[in-house]
C-alpha cells in the first residue's frame, strides 16, 4: 500500500540473474538497516553535521537579536536551549554530556525514553556539538499549544453495561493525563466543596504532577545560562538528584490544577462520571483511575522537553500507579522520520513496556477555504506503535448512519521522513489515522476556576448543565477531544481483560471499528469507534497474553482464545441498529489485513517490543536501572527471524489496488469497499505466513493470485518489481516500454531519473507533483513543503511563528 519512489536505476537482467539482482539489492539495505539499529543508534542520515541542525534553529543563530523563548542574548553572547539528540551506544551519554560542558554550555535533563538531553549552548558552539559523531540532531526547546452520557451511547459503551452500570467502567486501570491539568474538585472526578467552597480532591486522581515547573525553572531569567552545569548529573532512582526532581514536580498542592481549561475537559471524556442532579455527560470509563501529568500551562503553552520528561515519568511510575494508559492529545511537527523523532521514540518506550499510548491525529485536516488537507498527521501520531484518533462528526444524533470523518481531522499518510546523502527525501508514508471517535461538540467537565479557554470563550459553556457550581460542562471539539474517547475505550477492555498487549488493543479496536460510508482508509484508518464490540473481542481472549509474551512461551499460531470461548461474529447492536465491523487491521506501516486468524492466533506483531515498518523490523527493549524496574534507557535492535503473521490471514493490499487518488484506490480506496472485498474474496490467504529474517521482511512472503509480494521489497507477478529500485513490466525487459538503464523508463507514462516523472500526471524531483493536483515537494516552505492534490497537503503539519503546534482544539466545531 505505501507508495515508494524508486531511487535505483538498473540494467534489465536475464531471467537467470533476477536473484543476483535481488541479492544487490537487498544487501546495501540490510547493511543500512544494521547501521541503523544496530546498537540502539539512529543516526540515519549520511548527512553533514549542518543537517542535523534545525531550520528554525539556524535562523536564530543567524539572527543579531532573537525573538524566541529558547533564544537568549547574554553580555556573553547568545545562548540557546535545545534538544540534543544522541547517536551513542552509551546510555550515559558521558562524553556528549561532557562537551557540551567543554563548550561552555549546560546539560539540565538526559531522557531514558528517548536518547537525548536537553541542554543550554553557546550559539557559536552548537556546529561544534553538531559535528559530533555521537549527535544525531540539535533542535530548539520550541514553544508548544494545546490543540458526552451521549457519548457513552453513541460509541455503544452503555451496551457493554445494559444490566451492571459498573460493568467495565475502567475500574483498577489508571490512565495518564499529559495536558493542561486535571480539575479534582470538579463533581465529574468525585470532587466537591465544603461549606467555604473549599475543594475537596478526588480520591479517583492518584496523583498530580507539574512539568511546566521544570521549564519555568529553566528560563533565561530564572536561571543563568552563562554559567556551565550538568544538573542531570547523579541522576538515578533513589538518589539525592531524582529524589529532588520529584519534589520539582509533585504538583499535590497546586490550588488552580487547570487555569487553561483543557486537560479537565480531555479528562472527563476519557474517566468523567456523571455529576447528580444535571446533565449525564458521562466519559467513557467513569471507573477508571486519573493521573494528572501537567505540561501546558495556563495560556495552554508548554515546550517539547517537558513532554518528554513527562513521559519519563509515567514509564517510572507505571506499576506504582497502575497507569496501563497514555492520552497525548498533543500533534506537533516531526524532526525527521519516526524511526528518530523524540516524541516517537518515548511513545515507543511507552508501548513497549506495555502502556496503551493514544494520540490525537490533529486538526489540520482542511484548509480555511474548504480544501481537504491530506498528509498532515504529527508526532507522535505518525509513530506505529501508538493509536492515532482523528474526529468523526455524530451530527447532534444517536444513530451512527449519519456519521462522517470531520472536515478538520488530519489525514495521511505520514509525511515526516529523511534526508538521504544524494539529498533525495524519503517519506515514511505510513497508514495513519488508525480510527476515529468522536470529537465534535462534546460535552465534558468545565475547569472551576481561572478557565482561560472559558474566559475567551463564553459560549463553550453548557447553561443550566448542573445544579452545582462544581459541576459545570462545557463543548470542545477536535482530535484532542476524541483521543481520550479511545483512550477511555481501553481502559474498559484492559478491565475486562488485563492481558492484553498495546499492539493487540489496537489490533482490536481497528478489528471492530465501523466503517464509515465514503471514508478512505487515511481519512478514518479502520473506521470508527465501537466499544461494544471491542470489549467482547478482549473478553474472548486468553487473559494471561501479555504474561505469556513477556515469558516468550507464547509462539506466533498459538491460540488466543479463551478456554470455552470462540471470537465473536462481527456485527454490534448499538442504539438500536446493526452496526457491522471492519475486519481490517493495518499492519507493516503500509498493508491492510483480515480475517479471523488475526485475533484468533496469537500474530508476532502482538508482541509490544517488535516494531514493523516497511521492510524493517526491530525490538525496542528496556535496559533497567540496577535493582529497579525503572528503564534508565531502551535499545532498538533488528529483530531476529520470527513469523509476523501466520498462515490463514489475509491480505487485503489487492482488493485496496495501487493508490490512485482520482480512482479512489489504494490507500485512497473507501474502508467499506475494502472490508466488503475482504469479505467475499477467496484465494487471498497467507497459506506460509509472512516471516521477517534478520529484521528485514522478506522470506516466504504474501501469497496471491498472480505471483508473490515480499513486503514492499519484491513483487514476482507477471514480471518483476523492486521497491524503490526496479519496475520491469510484462517480463524481465520491459516489453511493453523503453528502459534507458541511467536515464528514461517509459511505461504508461515517463520517467527521467532525477528528474520527470509522468504517469497520469507529473512529477518533478525536488519540485512539482501533478496528479489530480499540486505537490511542491520540496518547494513551498511550509514545514518542508506544500501538498495540492484534489486540495492542499501539508507534508509534515503546520508550524506557526513559534514553531510547536500541539492539537490545538476547534472550540466551535462543525456544524
């Protein structure tokens, strides 16, 4: 299904020399894949040390007066707060952290989730840092934004509790929070106000804490910046150093927890109970347990290494508090491809020590005149690993016919990626979103005090809601407000099973979502939330999942089912209609799966530490810190041979056909059409299973009807197709077109290496894409580009003046 430009030009060979071809082929990628992942290292770029700098980096250091928060003009020169990225196998980072001291520059935090520091320089010494071998990327500190029980009916949760309101409520699953804060006193959490109007906390928030104190702490003002320091130094569980960091953060005593009015809301969607006596805006897991992880602040801003910290923390603190979820409605612009991104690389940590990381796709899903948005999925939505939810449209009613994809939701594919040493940009180009969930004018819990949303604005407020002045409600809408609805759904499925892993949740949910009518694959991933179903598929599986893969006594084709229990049919009831289910799983980064085998056999793919991308697999382990269960930091490695995907599953990348937007095809292609084709296809199944061997996909292959496809690397079917290197159409020399082996390859259309392509439209290397529209590529500078193609497609999201943008919500949503 993903889409690869081809970067190979290459003699026809004879039909004898194919598997030498392929063997040449194949051999610099795996050596690039080993050089990749090798030891735990990304650096993936054969780039000079100027590429690892950001753009809007060396703006500022070009600049005779800066006018950013990260930037500070000192008597001593200008200084610069950034995030160091790490290409080092030690996970101590001592010489990085070491000359960056040397350069007169500070080190405030190094990451285990991510290997990278957050550290002050000297502007004339970040070159010199960035030259380093083990310096992977140098990015600024950018400033980032923030971005009902209807809800409870219309996503068929009350149908999972028709008899037992407590039934799978989320109860013993705590969910962690990571936006502006958590209201404990609102009635929504169990909070309340005593005869003065004194808050009385909800015993339902298990804890709070405050990272905005950390870059508070750190600004120029607050701190000298001129004077060198590592303050990570002696960093570790139990030392003086962590033990400090955690007074830095406990955020127990703040007496405005939300001053911005976003978080409470985020957190009443995913765990808000009803509030006695006025409107039933319910959440979807009112039983769940909330842990309140501040990043933004009271304006709604807050800044990339406290979001990362942040996820440091909850990885720590996962077993004390139960915490099995992670909502980010957070979206910002990727650095790089996914494989290297910070936020991606936490999130991936997250997920491999098994906590479910839901993400908000964004809201950048059209154009202020009405033209659709395709491409615009942020970190860490464009990560594999998390659950990325756009926002779908209910219309005011109950019955989910009606249902659409809202204009504003981001779609993909992912368009962050790399820079390879010819200067060509590879994209990831992987399938997000992964489903969608409501999010347009949902009702939820209205921050008591000091609401600045609510201050600006006036209207977002439900009157007459609640009896209580601790029970008020208010709308918002957006990506960030559907996320948590995902993220609620999980917690009740971890309830009634608890050992299911973050890949085979998704796989779940994906499984059970309803398609929506005219929706693409990268406009609705799957389709749309249904947690009845969802719920009955984790209560037909084996609850000991997770144990077993952990053990590794669990082999890919061993049952998942629970003893007496078969996987439901698909198809739900809800609000009085037959609801049917996808079927479908994305997988691979770019391929479309079914078939009952999926659920009913445990699939490699379910294992949280093995990471599928393309042609690539790798394991993302924790190294702990001696004598403790917190992971002091993560190795990625190539996976070793293992069958991903057994026998009996099916491929639905045929039936989808090669993406084609003015067909409607490929990953353009409607979800329904896919999953029907699915339904009455025979002949497409994995009859050998699909192995990966060494980390890269390749042995046995997928098996259909006209030859043999090995994930995105060889395709044999009336000739010969190498991903990214060679097309020979009808038979080993192109029969059907010309070959020029440096220069013209012309088949149904025109291809001039480095240069023209024309096939149903045109496409200019580095500049102009034409097909059903306009893509500048590399032209147009709006974070890395600008993307016509039947509208506008950002290709790596939208940076504003500031540069960080984090799911801002669209108060008024769609009418």
């Amino acid at each position: 299904m993903t889409t690869i430009e081809p970067n190979v030009h290459i003699r026809a060979a004879g039909p004898v020399g194919w598997m030498r071809l392929l063997g040449r082929v194949l051999l610099p990628i795996g050596l690039f894949a080993i050089a990749l992942f090798g030891a735990g290292v990304n650096a993936a770029h054969a780039a000079s040390h100027g590429g690892k700098v950001a753009p809007d980096l060396r703006q500022v250091l070009s600049a005779t007066t800066p006018k950013v928060a990260w930037a500070s003009r000192t008597p001593r020169g200008t200084y610069v707060q950034v995030l160091v990225g790490a290409a080092s196998a030690d996970p101590a980072l001592a010489e990085l952290r070491r000359s960056i001291l040397a350069a007169g520059g500070s080190v405030f935090y190094q990451y285990q989730a991510t290997p990278a520091v957050l550290a002050v320089l000297p502007s004339a010494a970040v070159d010199m840092i960035a030259a380093r071998p083990d310096v992977a990327y140098i990015m600024p500190n950018r400033p980032a934004f923030r971005t009902a029980s209807f809800l409870q009916d219309i996503t068929g949760t009350a149908g999972v509790r028709a008899g037992n309101p407590t039934a799978f409520d989320g109860t013993g699953v705590g969910i962690a929070v990571l936006d502006s804060g958590i209201d404990g006193c609102h009635a929504a959490f169990g909070g309340g106000e005593g005869s003065q109007g004194a808050c009385r906390r909800s015993a339902r928030i298990a804890a709070a804490v405050d990272f905005t104190r950390l870059s508070a702490a750190q600004r120029p003002g607050v701190l000298d910046w001129t004077r060198s320091r590592d303050l990570s130094a002696g960093y570790a569980p139990g030392s003086p150093v962590y033990r400090a960091f955690e007074r830095a953060v406990d955020g127990s005593g703040i007496t405005n927890p939300d001053a911005y009015g976003h978080g409470t809301h985020v957190a009443s969607v995913a765990a808000g109970a009803p509030v006695a006596g006025g409107l039933d805006a319910a959440g979807i897991a009112p039983g769940a347990t909330l842990v309140d992880v501040r990043v933004l602040d009271q304006r709604g801003v807050g800044h990339v290494s406290d979001v990362l910290a942040a996820i440091d923390w909850v990885i720590a603190n996962r077993k004390t508090h139960r915490i099995r979820v992670l909502n980010l409605s957070l979206a910002a612009p990727t650095i790089g491809s996914f494989l290297n991104d910070p936020l991606c690389r936490a999130v991936r940590a997250a997920s491999a020590v098994g906590i479910v990381v839901v993400a908000a796709a964004g809201n950048y899903g059209v154009t202020a005149n009405g033209l659709e948005v395709l491409g615009a999925i942020g970190a860490p939505g464009n990560e594999p690993s998390a659950i990325t939810v756009g926002s779908a449209h209910h219309h005011g009613t109950l019955a989910r016919a009606d249902e659409t994809v809202n204009r504003f939701s981001s779609r993909g594919p992912t368009r962050s990626g790399t820079v390879d040493a010819a200067g060509v940009r590879r994209y990831d180009n992987l399938l997000k979103p992964d489903l969608v969930a409501p999010g347009n004018r949902i009702v939820g819990a209205l921050a008591g005090s000091g609401n600045a949303l609510l201050s600006a604005n006036p209207a977002l407020e439900v009157a007459g809601a609640a009896p209580v002045r601790n029970g008020r409600l208010m709308l918002l809408s957006g990506t960030s407000i559907a996320a948590p609805a995902v993220a609620g759904a999980v917690a009740a499925m971890l309830q009634a099973n608890p050992g299911l892993t973050p890949p085979l949740v998704k796989a779940i949910l994906q499984y059970t979502a309803q398609p929506l009518p005219g929706a693409a694959l990268v406009q609705q991933g799957t389709g749309l939330l249904n947690v009845d179903g969802a719920v009955r598929v984790a209560q037909a599986l084996r609850p000991d999942i997770a144990m077993a893969v952990a053990a590794g006594t669990l082999e890919p084709g061993a049952s998942m089912l629970r003893a007496g229990h078969a996987l439901p049919s698909g198809g739900s009831w809800i609000g009085g209609a037959s609801v049917p289910w996808s079927g479908l799983v994305t997988a691979g980064g770019g391929h479309v799966f079914g078939g009952r085998a999926l659920l009913e056999k445990f699939q490699a793919i379910y294992d949280p530490s093995l990471l599928w991308a393309g042609r690539l697999a790798m394991h993302v382990d924790p190294v702990m810190w001696p004598g403790t269960d917190q992971p002091r930091h993560f190795l990625q490695t190539l996976a070793g041979r293992t069958m991903l995907l057994t026998p009996g599953v099916r491929p639905a990348d045929a039936i989808a056909g090669r993406s084609n937007l003015a067909a409607r095809t490929g990953i353009y292609a409607p979800v329904a059409t896919i999953s029907q084709g699915l339904a009455g296809a025979s002949g497409l199944v994995l009859s050998e299973g699909l192995v990966l061997s060494e980390g890269l996909v390749l042995s046995e292959g997928l098996v259909l009807s006209e030859g043999l496809v090995l994930s995105e690397g060889l395709v044999l079917s009336e000739g010969l197709v190498l991903s990214e290197g060679l097309v020979l159409s009808e038979g080993l020399v192109l029969s059907e077109g010309l070959v020029l082996s440096e220069g013209l390859v012309l088949s149904e259309g025109l291809v001039l290496s480095e240069g023209l392509v024309l096939s149903e439209g045109l496409v200019l290397s580095e500049g102009l894409v034409l097909s059903e529209g306009l893509v500048l590529s590399e032209g147009l500078v709006l974070s890395e580009g600008l993307v016509l193609s039947e509208g506008l497609v950002l290709s790596e999201g939208l940076v504003l003046s500031e540069g960080l943008v984090l799911s801002e919500s669209v108060h008024a949503g769609e009418p």
